[in-house]
C-alpha cells in the first residue's frame, strides 16, 4: 500500500491497523511523558514542555490549563519572564516558548496572570499585519499581497493571487493512481466557491482566518494561521473530498528569479530546473519531496513547508504543491474521504541553508508535547537535553534501543553538502562509543570526553552510533 495504488479493500484492512497502531504509539508516549515529568524536581506546579526533535526549539506550545487558574500566563525562570497565553478553547491556551532543548525537556511555572496585552496579530476578512508581513486578501479568499516588512520587498508577482486552489481533469492514458500525464494542465478549474470568510481568533500568540469553499459535491475549510512571533503563514486544511479523476493543487506565483529549485527527501535534498528549456526539464514536470521545497535567489527566497503532501512543481516561479489524485483504478474512491493537513509558507532573508528551512519544516510536522505537573521532589533537573550536536547542518533523525542490546542507538545525517567537525553531547557520561553500520554492527569504537564525543561527518553522509551511558 505505500505508493497509495492498492484495492479498496487493502485500505478498509489497514484504516484498522492505522487506529491500533496510533492508539499503542499515544498510549507508550503517554507513558513515556509522565515517567519523566514525575521524575522532574519541580517547587511548584508546572508545565514540563518536551522536545523530541534534534535541535533547540522556539515554538508554539498548547497545553491544558490546571484546576484553579483561569486566565494562565508562564513564568520562564531562567530570564525571569512572564510569557502572555493565548485561550483557544476547550480548557487550552496556547504560548511561544524559547531554548526548548534537543531531545529534552523544560519546565516553566504555570501563575494566573498578573496584566493585560493587547498586542493582538491584526486580522480581518481582508487584511492580516504582524511584524513579519502584511498580507491581503480578496473577496474570494485568495492572497493578493504579501509584503515582507522585513527586506521591504513583495512575495507575490504583480497582479496575481496566491493560495489559489486548482483542479485539473486528471485522466492518464495508463495506470490512473500511478501516472500524472504532462497534458494534465490542459484543462484547469479554480476553486472559488465561497461559501464564508470570517475571523475565528485573534490573540498575542496567533489570529486565525476561515475560508470555507465547496467545489462540487466537496467542502474545503481552511484556517489561515498568522503568528506574532514565527515568519510563516499556516494554511490548516481540511477537505471533505468526494470526486473522482481531478488532480488538486494549491498555487503560489512567486517574485523569485530562480533556475533551480531544492526540494527535501529523506536524509538530503534534491535540486531540479525551474524551466522546460531541455526535453529533461520538461519531462520533470511533477518532483517528489517530503517536508519542503525552497526557491531561493542571492539573499532572499521562500520555502514551502507541509506535513503530509509530497508532490510539487515549480515552474517560472510559479510553486505548486499537489494535495489530492483521486484516481480510478485499481481503487475507484481513491482519496473520496476526509483529509487534514497543513501547508506553510516561510518567507525568508538568505538562502533555505541559513534560514534553516530544514528545522522550520520538521518543527511544523512535530509539536511540543505538554505535561502540568505538581510540585515534587526528583532526581533529574527542571531542564534536561539528553543528547545534542553542535552543527545546525547535521540532524539527529533517530534515538533507539538498540535490536539486541540495552544500548542507544543515534543516527544523524549531513544536509547542507557540508564537511564538519562534530561534538555530540550526552546528559551523562559515556561508557562507550561505536559507529556501527544500518544493521547495528560495529564497525569501529570511538574516543569519548567524559559526556562528548567528536567525529567528523562527510557530506549528505548518515552515520550511526551506538552508545552506553554511564
């Protein structure tokens, strides 16, 4: 089933396993979260937020609020700050928290808030301000401008839209869930159905703008997410999809001279032509890619990030990502269900390398986890990285219990073409270090400093190590 081309019946068979696999991954994370926070030393009720990706995280965090506070701010201790809330609904709020570290955890004090903010991320049914952008909307929904406030410049070409959801007529000559044909565009609809637009929040965290569209017998609802504090639009989507044989993109002509653009795959990148100038560039005309693409030009560029859609084409600045393919054979109700997913776009100064479109993308597809926890006693500190690296070009992608061992095992991967000298550093001291291969065998033992151990790391080159802490 990975291509997404088997029968009907092969879906109805792992839509079950899919749910007993989900609830046993949220019932061993679960198990995970509360064995560490009740660990925590901790003098007050607090919120432990954890960070399971590899690199130090400012982000977004949601949480429950406790018993007894009614309107929550967080107090970081460590710069004596009191960080505003924003409610969301349904006993949850939601903060920007800072230096969450890698593969870690910290803690903040959760106190009832002692004064007001009224800095809310302008938004209206035309018209959205932070101090990133400036962002307008027409009456159909669709983004006509989006200045970035920061290099004074405008995303979009002039006189075009953005966010413009398309549908094409999607009949291949053969293999119809395998193939987009090159004469797919040929026949092209605009979905433009408004049904509503209105403003759902607004907030010092976040303000949010709803767009509901039908097209046909399908419904889109799309919540348009502005931050007050991260350089990125969110297009949250849902679709309730019931057609068939139509190929559906979302569309962004971008003001970026650019012949080439990256896209991400697993552990690297790829680059291909923006242009049909050889039969080649022609025939590439869909690239696969997984959490983001960027075109980029000098010291400017913009990346497209998303959390579950891996199909796209950029052509003449003009950047595309494919959402749906709802193909009739060998399933003839291919994609004829519910769908939740988010796209972003993350406008950015420099190249996608330093503006670190790569964390930006794995911290879209990965929250922060949340724990409140009441003041106790614990052997571990309000503030832990159980192992971190200290190149932003290398990222670790993989903590494990080693197949045959109780070692941990820590695969990582160079992704800016980039050699370099590394340290890794570990909570605790190192018993031993071994690179070993895919498989889990040593292939050689590593020389260790107390908690660090230095390697050096090839370009796009994924190592893997086995480690014993002390």
């Amino acid at each position: 089933i990975l291509p997404g081309t088997a029968i009907k019946e092969a879906y109805d068979v792992t839509d079950e396993e899919y749910k007993s696999i989900l609830k046993c991954g949220n019932e061993m994370l679960n198990e995970g979260i509360d064995y560490v926070a009740k660990n925590i030393n901790l003098d007050k009720k607090s919120l432990v937020v954890f960070n399971t990706l590899g690199f130090d995280r400012d982000d977004i965090v949601e949480f429950e609020i406790p018993e007894g506070i009614n309107n929550p701010s967080i107090l970081d201790s460590e710069k004596l700050l009191e960080i505003h809330c924003q409610l969301i609904g349904n006993n949850k709020a939601i903060f920007f928290a800072q230096n969450i570290p890698a593969n870690g955890y910290k803690s903040f004090s959760v106190i009832e808030s002692t004064k007001a903010n009224n800095e809310f991320v302008s938004i209206d049914n035309t018209f959205a301000e932070n101090k990133f952008f400036n962002i307008k909307f027409n009456e159909e929904g669709h983004i006509t401008s989006i200045f970035d406030k920061r290099n004074n410049r405008e995303v979009l070409k002039s006189g075009q839209l953005a966010n413009v959801i398309q549908a094409f007529e999607d009949k291949p000559m053969d293999y119809d869930n395998w193939d987009i044909e090159i004469y797919y565009d040929e026949k092209m609809w605009v979905v433009n159905d408004v049904q509503s637009i209105e403003v759902i929040e607004t907030g010092v965290v976040r303000s949010t703008l709803q767009i509901t569209r039908r097209f046909l017998d399908s419904t889109f609802i799309q919540k348009v997410h502005v931050y007050n504090d991260i350089p990125r639009i969110d297009f949250n989507t849902y679709i309730d999809w019931k057609q068939s044989q139509v190929l559906l993109k979302a569309a962004f002509p971008l003001d970026i001279n650019s012949n080439e653009a990256t896209y991400e795959i697993q552990y690297g990148n790829v680059k291909r032509a923006t242009h049909k100038n050889t039969s080649w560039d022609e025939a590439r005309f869909e690239v696969c890619g997984h959490k983001w693409v960027d075109l980029s030009e000098g010291d400017f560029g913009v990346s497209m990030l998303n959390d579950c859609k891996y199909g796209y084409d950029i052509k003449n600045g003009n950047m595309r990502l494919t959402m749906l393919k709802c193909g009739t054979e060998p399933n003839p109700v291919a994609d004829q269900e519910e769908h939740r997913f988010t796209y972003s776009i993350y406008v950015h100064e420099g190249t996608w390398k330093e503006a670190k479109t790569t964390q930006m993308a794995y911290s879209l597809n990965t929250e922060l986890f949340t724990k409140v926890e009441s003041a106790h006693a614990g052997i571990l500190n309000n503030e832990l990285s159980l192992v971190n690296i200290d190149k932003n070009n290398v990222m670790i992608e993989v903590i494990k219990k080693a197949e045959d061992s109780d070692d941990i095992i820590i695969r990582l991967y160079e992704y800016e073409n980039k050699r370099s000298n590394c340290t890794l550093e570990f909570s605790k001291d190192i018993a031993y270090v071994y690179e070993s291969d895919m498989m889990e065998n040593n292939i050689s033992k590593l020389e260790t400093e107390e908690k660090r151990v230095r390697f050096t790391i090839k370009p796009y080159e994924i190592k893997t190590f086995k480690v014993k802490l002390g």
